[in-house]
C-alpha cells in the first residue's frame, strides 16, 4: 500500500469522524430527523469503508509498540465506543419516545377535529335560547357532545403529561425543551376546558329536571340551581381566557386555533 494514499484515506477518515461527531452531538441534543438519517447513514458508510482500508497499516504499526501500551490504546478506544455507544442508544430510545407520543397526539387532534368545532357552537345556541323547549332542545343537542369533548380533553391533558414527563427526563433536553412552557399553558387550558364540560354536565342535569317542575316555580329553580352554574360557566371561561393572553404576553408559541377559540390574535 502506497504511503500516499494511505495518508490521503487517512485524511478522510478524519474528517468524515470529526462531521460523525458533530451529527451525532446534533442528534443527541435536538433528536433525529428526515434530514439526519441519511446524513448519519451516508457518513457512516464512509466511515466504516475507510477504517476496513486503513485497520491493516494501523494494526501494523501497532504491533510495533510495547505490549502494555498497545493494549492500553484498545482499551481506551473500546471503553470510548461503549460509553458513546449506550449515551447515543439510551438518546435515540428517549427521544423516540417523545417523538412517539408527538404522533399519537396529532392522532387524537385529528380524529375528534368536527366535534371540536361543533362545541362552541353548541354552547352558543343553548346561550342564545329564547324559550323554554328551545332551551331544553339545546341541552339535549349538547349533552352527547359534552361528554365525548371532556373524554378527549382528558385524552389530551395526559398525552400532554406524558410529553413533559418523557422531555423533563431528557438530559440534555435541547430544542424540546422550548416546548414545555407552551406545554403548560396547553395543559392549563385543557384543565378549565374540563372543568366547562363538568359545569355544563351540570347544568344540562338541571335542565333535564326543568319539566317536572310546577310552571309557578320555574324561574326560581333556574335562579337557585341552573343560573349559578352558568355564572361558574362564564367565570372558568374567563380563566382560560386569562391564561391565553397571559401566554401571548410572555410570547409563548401555541397553535393559532387555540388563540382563536378565545378571540385573541
């Protein structure tokens, strides 16, 4: 083998290790991607092709240093390889596992998309009822939406958990880590969206009773019973309203529609 390309594949080797340290540093703070799987797939196949070239001239002239300091040099280089080796695959199994639970999450926003929308909307027409059967008529529209919208935000609130726990974990926790103040803010929403359904679950509970109750005393049952829970409807609405334009504030970046649900820009 010519000295000279020997040196020259010996050059490559170096620079394609130095950018494999530098894509792997990258994944390991910020997680993989479509961009760095073939970046990391086409270096370590340089990478693997000029060690086979270059393993024969290098254990020739390892052999011809002193026994203890040969083998000190493999076992230097091996415990490197199996120390970065478990930090990168315990990194990869992390972030998988946020990456993961990204995709179920965009699953279940996706899935329940109509029902969404179709709840602000509901609430708005029992709001605007002008008599006692459209009113009645509205509850008993809402009821099955409420139910199915409180078993989602449940659904989400604890993927959303899950998210923070699995990124709070991450050592170092990179660019994920700008996620979480919006996580919290999401999982606060999240938190006065159950309590709506809960106070509306209520209120529709009362509703349902409304009939069987004598003409003359109607209105003081909707006063002691149904009028409270929409005054605590109103109120947990305005909470959640707080907290938004309190993330908008601080610049904090949540998807527009959960601006929009509140009328903030």
């Amino acid at each position: 083998m010519k000295p000279f390309s020997t040196r020259l594949v010996f050059i490559v080797w170096l620079a394609d290790s130095v950018a494999l340290v530098w894509l792997f540093t990258y994944i390991f703070l910020h997680g993989n991607n479509s961009d760095t799987g073939p970046w990391a797939s086409a270096l370590g196949a340089v990478w693997g092709v000029t060690v086979a070239y270059l393993i024969g001239p290098a254990w020739k002239a390892m052999k011809q240093w002193p026994t203890s300091r040969r083998k000190t040099v493999l076992s230097v280089v091996l415990t490197i390889i199996v120390v970065v080796g478990a930090l990168f695959w315990l990194r990869v199994r992390q972030v998988a596992k946020v990456e993961a639970l990204f995709k179920t999450d965009e699953e279940l926003e996706r899935n329940p998309a109509m029902k969404r929308q179709d709840f602000p909307r509901l609430i708005k027409e029992k709001q605007n009822a002008t008599s006692l059967p459209e009113y009645l008529q509205r509850c008993e529209n809402l009821e099955p939406v409420v139910n199915d919208y409180e078993a989602m935000e449940r659904q989400v609130d604890n993927l959303l958990g899950q998210m923070q726990q699995e990124i709070g974990e991450l050592k170092p926790q990179g660019s994920y880590g700008r996620l979480l103040p919006g996580f919290a803010v999401l999982r606060a929403v999240s938190a006065k969206d159950i309590e709506v359904a809960e106070a509306l679950k209520k209120e529709i509970e009362y509703a349902k009773q409304l009939p069987g109750v004598p003409a003359a005393e109607r209105v003081q049952f909707y006063n002691a019973n149904i009028q409270p829970v929409i005054e605590q409807e109103n109120k947990i609405a305005l909470e959640e309203a707080e907290i938004l334009k309190d993330a908008k504030r601080r610049g904090i970046r949540l998807p527009e529609s959960v601006y929009q649900t509140t009328g903030i820009k």
